[in-house]
C-alpha cells in the first residue's frame, strides 16, 4: 500500500476523525438505549438487585448522553479521540459495577463487556491504540470488580476463564482495528487517486470541448468568408456563360474551368458548414410529410446529364408514389444527392447505377446501387467517417475530401433513420437508407431555403453545386492520351488526372507548342517514350504511377533523359519537392498558378534546353572541325 504524506494523510485523518465521530454518536443511542432496557434480563437472573442495578444502568446512561452532548459541544472538538471511546467505557463501568454487586469473578454479566466490544469493533472505525485503551481499562474494570467483589481466590478458576476470555476478545478487537485501518487506509488512498484522475480528466475533457468549439466555430466563420466570395465569382461567371454571346473556345473554356471549380469548391464548403452545424446541434430540421417517391424521381432526373456525359446508365426503381415519410426536403436531397453523384464518381463508363425506393410495414427503404470500383471489405466499416477516403493517397484517382459520407449519416440520423453501405471489390456498392413511415398526408410541395444566406442567386448555385457533387467530366476523355492538340515547334506533355487542369493547360499552351496529354502514371511514361517532348508539366498526385517515380522512370530512360520536367503539386510539401529534385524534376509549380507563370517557366526551361541543344550541336561542330583540322595536318605532314 502507498504511504499517505502530507496533505494527504491531514484529509485521511480528518476524514476518519468525523466517521469515528459519527458512529461514536450512534453508539451512544444504542448504549442509552439498550443498558436500560437490560432491566429485564436483571429481573430474570437478580431479581433481587433490580432495583440497584436499574439505577445503576441509568446513571451509566445518563453519562452516555453527556459525551453524546458532548460530541456535539464545538469546545470539546480537541478531545474526541477520548470521546469516542468514553460511551464504551461509561456502559463497561456500569456493568462491572454490576459483577462487583453480584457474584464477583462467577457473575455472567461478563458476557455483557464482550458484547460491548464486539459493538464497538464492529460501529466505529478506531484505530488499533484506542481498541487497545478501550479494552485495557474495560479489564482492569472488571479484575477490580472481581476483587471489590471479596475473595477472588475462591473462584479463581472462572476468574482466569473470564479473563482468558475477555483479553482474547481484546486482543481480536485490537488486531481487527490495525487491520481496518490498514484497509480504510487503502481506500483513501485509491479514492483520492480516482478523485485526481477524474479532476485532471475533467480539466482535460474541458480543454478538448473547447478546442473542439473554437475548432467548429473557426471552420463555421471561415466557410461563411469563403461562401460569399465563391457566390459572387460564381454569378457573374455563370451570367457571362449564359449572356448568349460567342466565346471563342479558349475563352468559353476558360469561363467553364472556372464555374466548375468554383461549384465545387462551393460544394465542399456547405458540406463542412453542414457538419459543424449538426455537430453543434445547431441544425434544425424542417421536417414534414412529403413523398419520397417521386422526390427521388426528380432529384434523379436532375443529375441525369452527370450520368449522360460520363456514359453511365442511371435507372429508378419503385413505385410512382405512397412512400411518404416526415423529412426536411432540402436535408433529403443533400443526402440521395451524395449517394448518387457518389455511385456516379465511382463507377466507369459503361456501368449502371440504380436508384430504387420500397416502403416495408413501418419503413422506408430507398438504395443506391452502382457496378463501380466498390469498397474494400476491411474500408466498410469506416466509410461513414469524416474525411475518410478508401484511396487517400497522392495516387488517388478521385477527387474529394470524405466529408459526403459523414453528412449523409449524420443527416439520416437526425431523421431517425439508418444508412447502411454493402460492397464487394471491382462489383459495386449499394447504399441503402431507411427512414420511419409516417401515415401523415403529405403537405403541398415545398422547399426549403434554410441555406440560403445570399438570396435566390445562391440558393440557385448552392442546389448546382450540390447537384454537381464530385463527378469529373472528362469533356475530352476520347483524347486523354497521347493525341497531339496544335501544332508548334516545341512538344509539350500535360500529365494530370484532373480533366479541368488538363484542359486549362492544354488550351493555353496548344496555340504555341505541339501538346499531348496524359491522365496517370503509366499512359504518361508511355506518351513520353513514344513522342519524346521537349518538356513535361507533370502532376504529383497521379493514378496507377505517382509523379515521383514517373520523374525517376523518365531519367532512367535514354528517350527522355534531357527533356525538361515541371512538376505540379497542390502541396506545400518541402520533403516532396526535395524527392522530385532528388529524382531529376528541373522546376515546380505550386497549385494554385497563373497560366503566365506556367508560360514564363515552360519558356525559361524551353530556352535553357535550346541552349543546350545548341551548345550540343556547337560541340559537334567543333569535334568535327578538329578531326578535320587534325586529319588535313596529317595530310600536309604527309
Ligand atoms: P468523397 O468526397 O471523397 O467522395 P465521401 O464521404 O462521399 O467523400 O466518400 C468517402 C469515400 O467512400 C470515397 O472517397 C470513396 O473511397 C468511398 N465511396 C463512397 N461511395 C462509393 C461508391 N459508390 N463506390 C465506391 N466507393 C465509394
């Protein structure tokens, strides 16, 4: 057992002090109690000292009720540790006055000072010193009893038996006393400990709320900040798209360029917004009867363009309607919006992703189901958690920041429901939400605009962004590698698997270079071997081959030894830019760039390597020169 020091055994004493302190109280109840009430027993075994003994029970009574006062008198606080054996001695008193009255060493009332002990062992935590004092003086009571009684000597046999007895009691008394305080000793210990652990763990969990607020409360401001810039470059973006007037294609694609980002930028920062708020509970849903079927029917309809443009089959499954239940339309959309622009993201041209909806006797189940690249077995459980994402390395191929799963969970919850994710590897996935029936008739259709902070405008670009979700159109996919894109007299490779960034960079630089492009690793490596560029705008994160190992493979071979490597990396990443330099990348470029940044590197590297060039063909030059100089001396010698 740990030793209590200090403080620590100042708290243990004074805490044991005012539990001896209140069982010594109640023994003095039941000493006051019961020595008068043992006038019974007198008139059965003495009958004739009755009277002697009542008289001498109440005056040990009437003592125990002075140190009960006492207990109680502030002034007496500094002789408790005596107060709280004195009831036991007051009643001990009174009965071996009682032997000494009756038959000396042969009475049976020395039964009575046994009984005495085993109450106070049992009531009152003492330590192993008072037991000792307690049953000390209680002998020595009773041995001058027997000896004020007369003639000791001639029951000297009973005499040792009872004190035999009587000291064994004692000594019992005692060592149980060391014994329960060794044990009330341990318990403080441990208490205390717990107590400390739970203050420090409170201090702790305190620290942890607030950070987890300022946390929430900083991300809430700065999705505000952002939301209402992205809102007003994204309107006047989106007037000029649709003003009618003709573009020229650099500049339309420009203008496209931008309103995608920017809705999904958009996109991203609702769903972190949404997710702080649910996770304040500070979301409040606007929940009424509405039926879900065909509400699916149109929110698929909606994004039927995603499916078109990917070449992915997107077909509805159930019945036209009667699948009411009591949601807020605008949470509902967020959340089938997830699952189905999801199950597009993930699934490759060619597949299908079924929308289907059915109501069981008090449930409604609506499931999304895709033939995509599905979710590994050991990924499934944790799908649902924020920012997780089953490829989150820089090879990925998707693009996303694994906060759709989380909303749709946290949302399905908030309306009493369930959503649950099946999935087998390179089969597909079905998401299924299930939601509580209502038997309330459905209100007229309505939608709601809690969202919205800026207006009509932003709700309109809030519900596009939304409809959006992370599907990458690759408006250029029948030409993602390998085809040339203008013609000029430097050749340029594009190598990234984001379809807009290609795009941007190959229109910019397809009016002045001869441009191919690639969209991962490995048809990178392939399009450099086979047309040999002059330089290469190489992307970090990459599909199948990531940025690094490509830069190694293409300084490994003899092809594209000397062609000039820009890498392209969305990262801060010193340690990453140290390994490209390692493995041979001549420059990088920081995402976000200009595309004058991206001409005025691309011509500075261009340069250097005409210089290079050129100084490699001098040299040829010169060699020849020299073996011809050197060949007309042998001649002239000759
Ligand atoms: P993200 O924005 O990254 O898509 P989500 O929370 O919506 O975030 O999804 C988390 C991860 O779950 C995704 O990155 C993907 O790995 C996996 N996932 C979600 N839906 C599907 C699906 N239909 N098929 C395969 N994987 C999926």
């Amino acid at each position: 057992m740990k030793e209590l020091t200090g403080d620590t055994l100042s708290a243990y004493q004074a805490e044991d002090q005012a539990k001896r302190r209140r069982s010594s109280m109640i023994g003095c109840w039941l000493a006051m109690t019961l020595m008068p009430l043992g006038t019974a027993l007198d008139y059965m075994v003495y009958p004739d000292l009755q009277a002697r003994f009542l008289a001498i029970r109440l005056i040990a009574s009437a003592l125990v009720v002075v140190v009960y006062l006492l207990h109680k008198a502030r002034s007496c606080q500094d002789f408790m540790p005596a107060l709280n054996i004195s009831w036991v001695l007051a009643i001990n008193a009174g009965l071996c006055v009682m032997i000494g009255a009756s038959e000396g060493a042969a009475s049976p009332y020395y039964a009575g000072l046994n009984l005495v002990f085993l109450a106070m062992i049992l009531l009152m935590p003492l330590t192993w010193i008072d037991a000792l004092v307690c049953c000390g003086v209680t002998v020595l009571f009773y041995l001058v009893a027997c000896i004020a009684h007369g003639d000791p000597l001639s029951n000297l046999g009973i005499l040792f038996n009872n004190l035999y007895f009587l000291s064994l009691t004692a000594l019992v008394c005692c060592i149980a006393s060391a014994y329960l305080t060794g044990m009330r000793k341990a318990e403080f210990a441990l208490r205390h400990e717990l107590d400390n652990s739970n203050r420090d763990l409170a201090s702790s969990n305190d620290k942890l709320a607030e950070l987890v607020r300022l946390r929430a409360q900083f991300i809430a401001n700065i999705s505000h900040e952002l939301r209402t810039p992205l809102t007003l470059i994204l309107g006047p973006v989106d007037d000029l798209l649709t003003s009618g007037r003709n573009w020229d294609r650099t500049t339309a694609e420009s203008l496209g360029l931008a309103r995608e980002n920017g809705l999904r930028l958009l996109k991203l920062i609702n769903d972190l917004l949404e997710l702080v708020r649910l996770e304040d509970g500070g979301v409040r849903l606007e929940r009424q009867a509405m039926d879900l079927a065909p509400f699916l029917a149109a929110l698929v309809d909606s994004v039927r363009y995603l499916a078109d443009a990917k070449g992915v089959h997107l077909h509805t499954e159930g019945p036209d309607q009667g699948l009411v239940v009591r949601g807020d339309s605008a949470r509902l959309e967020k959340v089938f919006l997830n699952l189905i622009t999801n199950a597009l993201k993930f699934t490759p041209t060619g597949g299908t992703v079924t929308v289907s909806w059915r109501h069981h006797h008090d449930s409604t189940d609506i499931s999304v189901c895709d033939t995509g690249i599905g979710i590994p077995a050991d990924q499934l459980p944790f799908i649902f958690e924020r920012f997780r994402q089953v490829d989150g390395t820089t090879t990925r191929q998707f693009q996303g920041a694994g906060l759709g799963l989380a909303l749709v969970k946290e949302l399905v919850s908030e309306h009493e429901g369930s959503v649950h994710a099946s999935s087998q590897l390179d089969q597909g996935s079905t998401f299924t939400v299930t939601l509580p029936r209502s038997t309330d008739a459905v209100a007229a259709a309505t939608h709601s605009s809690h969202d919205v902070t800026g207006g009509d405008r932003s709700a309109e670009l809030f519900g596009i962004a939304e409809r959006r979700g992370g599907v990458a159109l690759d408006a250029d996919h029948d030409s993602d590698s390998n085809e040339a894109q203008g013609t000029g007299p430097r050749r340029i490779l594009v190598v990234d698997d984001e379809p807009d960034m290609r795009r941007y960079l190959v229109a910019g630089l397809a009016e002045t270079h001869t441009v191919f492009q690639a969209a991962d690793g490995p048809s990178a490596l392939e399009s450099a071997w086979a047309h040999q560029p002059d330089l290469i705008l190489l992307d970090l994160m990459l599909p199948g081959i990531d940025g690094l190992e490509v830069c190694t493979q293409l300084r490994a071979s003899e092809a594209c030894r000397h062609c000039k490597i820009i890498l392209l990396t969305a990262r801060g990443d010193e340690k990453a830019k140290l390994d490209a330099l390692k493995r041979g990348a001549d420059d990088f470029l920081t995402k976000p760039f200009s595309f004058v940044e991206v001409q005025t590197r691309i011509d500075n590297l261009l340069r250097a390597r005409r210089l290079e060039i050129d100084l490699q063909t001098r040299a040829t030059e010169l060699q020849t020169a020299l073996e011809q100089v050197q060949e007309t001396e042998a001649r002239l010698i000759q």
